[in-house]
C-alpha cells in the first residue's frame, strides 16, 4: 500500500473510533 492509503485508513479510524467514543459518552449521559 501506498503512504497515501495508510494516511486515510488512519483518518477512518480516527473518525470511526472518536464517533464509537462520543456514542459510548451519550448513552452513560443518558442512562
């Protein structure tokens, strides 16, 4: 692979876990 395509499967995985942590915040908020 690319540097190019690591880069972006580390910006996807950002996004995906730091949406997976905001959930996880809400739902303890909320229970």
């Amino acid at each position: 692979m690319t540097g190019i395509a690591w880069i972006f499967m580390g910006v996807a995985w950002t996004i995906i876990i730091g949406a997976a942590v905001l959930a996880m915040k809400k739902i303890v908020k909320n229970s």
